[in-house]
C-alpha cells in the first residue's frame, strides 16, 4: 500500500486585491472540501500562504476515485472564481493549481515500512517558502538529488521540495520521522559535508523578513485535512 501514494505540490494564485474574501470563503468551505478530498482518496492536505499566493502539498491513494487534480477548489465557485488561472502554451485551458517539480525528497513511499504510520500525528506541518538565484538552479538541484540518493532517510520522512521558476516551496512534517536507511540511487559520496555553507550561495535572501527567515520564509497554514479528521 504505502508505494500506491502520490506526493503532490501546486501553487495557486489569489486575484489581486481578493485576500480576504478567499479567506472567509474557505473558513466556510472547510468541511465541504475536506469531505470532497475525503472522497477522492486524499490521504493529508495542507494550504499555505504566502501574500497571495498558495501552496499546497496533497496525498493521494492512487487507484482510488481520481481527484481532478487541476480543480481541487472545483467543488465551491466562489472560491473559484477569487482564483486566477495559470496560462498553458499548447493551448489548452489554463489551470487554478500549477504543478511544482519534486526536485528533492528525503524519502519516498516504498514497500518495505508503512508511509503513514498509524500512530503517528504530526503536532506541525511547516511549510516555507525561498528564492534561488537563476544561475545557481542547476547547482542546487544536482546537490539535492546527490544527497537524496547518496544519503536516503536522512531527517525527515515527509521532507519534499518543489520547485517553480526561481522559487521553491518546502514542506514537512513535527515531529520529524526518520526510517532505517536504505540504498539510493547513487553509490558515490559526494555530498559536501557542511551543507549550509554549500548551500548559502544559491539563494536569493529575503530583504523583509526577519533574520531568521532571511532564507526560507515560514508561511502560514490555511488549511489542512488529515487522516484523524
């Protein structure tokens, strides 16, 4: 079971000047929607914000009803319609939920341990947000694909960054799970051994956040569904 999960990241965009009403519409939407990603096999769901921006990381049972993963805010119009919608270049219909590129997780499901343990509830979902500079992409994904494989299960299970243009959204999950190892992709050991310091020059800082979010802003949660629910 545990490898018949999908791990989803999308970024959505509020209409410019509609913060608030969105925010009053979801607060009245919240048992619809979570009974409607219920329904569709979602295993856990949480919404950031960011200005006016969302970001949501979403897991899925495949097999299962299919979530029609383009319109998760399909089932209420009001909220719909405080969405802009994403452009497509070949000429299809444009998107309310933009897909991020997974460029690191520090685990995956697999067969061999149970993706949600039973017992396990998270007491914070974190989920931060940071810039990179254009000509450090390439750098920072090789870096992360390298630890991901050189170095699998290394701090937390539900660990996963996604990445849009030059920014990348980060989620996981407190307390943090670790697995017993396994074997990764890569045989090489080649990852830097100080990561910050290896790291510090991809980044575009933040100029209005405090210190200790000059790299990777803390957002706010602004919804969540989970298993218990």
């Amino acid at each position: 079971m545990s490898n018949d999960i999908e791990r989803i990241i999308w970024i959505s965009a509020i209409k410019p000047g509609m913060e608030e009403a969105f925010l009053t519409e979801l607060a009245g939407a919240d048992a619809s929607l979570k009974a409607r990603l219920k329904q569709c096999g979602v295993e856990t769901c949480s919404v950031f914000r960011e200005g006016r921006y969302l970001f949501t990381y979403l897991e899925q049972l495949l097999g299962s009803a299919a979530i029609e993963r383009a319109r998760l805010w399909a089932a209420d119009e009001k909220l719909l319609s405080l969405l802009e919608t994403w452009p497509s270049i070949d000429g299809a219909k444009g998107t309310y939920e933009l897909r991020m590129n997974d460029i690191f997780h520090d685990d995956l499901p697999q067969s061999d341990v149970p993706w949600r343990h039973p017992d396990y509830r998270p007491t914070q979902r974190v989920g931060s947000l940071s810039r990179l500079k254009p000509n450090q992409y390439a750098s920072y994904v090789f870096l992360h694909y390298q630890l991901q494989e050189e170095k699998p299960r290394l701090f937390n299970k539900y660990y996963i960054i996604g990445s849009l243009g030059e920014y990348i959204f980060s989620y996981q999950e407190l307390p943090a799970i670790v697995e017993a190892p396994r074997k990764g992709l890569l045989s090489t050991k080649e990852t830097p051994p100080d990561w910050g310091v290896a790291m510090e020059p991809h980044f575009e800082p933040w100029t209005d956040k405090p210190e200790a979010e000059r790299l990777w802003c803390v957002m706010e949660e602004l919804f969540y569904m989970g298993r218990e629910e």
